[in-house]
C-alpha cells in the first residue's frame, strides 16, 4: 500500500502535471487570460517530449531523470525551454516573474548537481502552493500538505534521500515567497 501511495503522490506532484494544473486554475480564477496558462501546458509538452526523446535515446534514464549524472542535459533542456517561454510572454508581468523565479530554482538545481540531486518534484510542488497564494493565502496553504506528502514520496520510492528533498523545499519555498512577495 506504501508504495502505490508513494507513486500516486508522485504522479500528481510531478512538476509536468501539477505546475500546469495550478497555473491554468489560478489563471482561469484571477480572471484572467488563457494565454499563459496555454503556453505553460505547451511548454511542459515540449519538455515532456524531450524527456521522452532522450529516453529513447538512452541519455535520460526515466521521465524523472533520476540518475544524477544525467541531469545536466536535462537542465539545458528545461532552462532552455523556460527562457523561451518568458520570451513568449514577456509582456505579461506576472507570467514572466513566475517564468524568472522557476528560471532561478532550475538553475539553482543545476548548479547544485554536481553535489547533490535536488528534489524537483518537492521544489515545484511547494512553488505552486505559491501561485495558488497569489491568488489566495489559504489556497496556498491548502496546498502545503500535498508538497510535503510529494516530499515524502520521493524519500519512500527512494528517488531522492532526505537532504536531497530538504534542498528542493528551501529553493521552492524561496521561489514561492518571492512569487507571492512580487504578486505573482
């Protein structure tokens, strides 16, 4: 039973499933465009897509790169991907601080690859609790219990050690506050 919750909890903590599901959610509830919500779903296509390429190709080993020393491709990619979206919607204030502050959290990932394999799940699972704070502090917090059973998943399927998954909560719950701090 652990471990079928344990994976669930991945599943929907993936960044690829709960990062385009909080921003087309707080979009639609800010009353606001669609259009960064769009684009955030295709970026995380596109990703996905390379993700699966690269599988293909044997340079990722699974669609959450686990293995450290793969990661480095994969941070070119997402980094890559995420400059172009803030490219898209530089005209949109709050889409291009919330593609800065992923932007920072993934570099800050990779930057810190070489020593330790930081936990992306829990890093964007408590980044969106942010985005949902934009929108509503209550919101936000609703969401923390979900992060830190995605953190929790992620030491239990042996993804990720403890330390590894603490470094994803500190850069997510940075990212978080400074997206709530600039009003998303």
């Amino acid at each position: 039973m652990g471990q079928r919750l344990a994976r669930s909890l991945s599943v929907v903590g993936h960044p690829f499933m709960l990062l385009p599901a909080s921003v087309g959610a707080v979009s639609v509830l800010r009353g606001g465009t669609p259009r960064a919500a769009a684009a955030l779903t295709f970026l995380f296509l596109a990703v996905s897509v390379g993700v699966l390429v690269g599988i293909e190709s044997a340079r990722f080993n699974d669609f959450d790169v686990s293995e450290r020393q793969r990661r480095p491709g994969f941070y070119v990619l997402v980094i890559g991907a995420t400059l172009a979206l803030a490219v898209w919607l530089r005209n949109e204030a709050g889409a291009l601080r919330a593609c800065a502050i992923a932007g920072v959290i993934l570099g800050a990932c990779g930057l810190l690859n070489r020593w330790s394999k930081a936990s992306l799940h829990t890093a964007f699972a408590l980044y969106a609790a942010g985005l949902w704070g934009t929108w509503s502090v209550g919101a936000g917090l609703a969401l923390v219990p979900l992060a830190a059973s995605v953190a929790w998943s992620r030491v239990h399927l042996g993804r990720h050690s403890s330390s590894e998954v603490c470094i994803g909560a500190a850069l997510g719950l940075v990212g978080g506050a400074c997206l709530m701090s600039f009003g998303g």
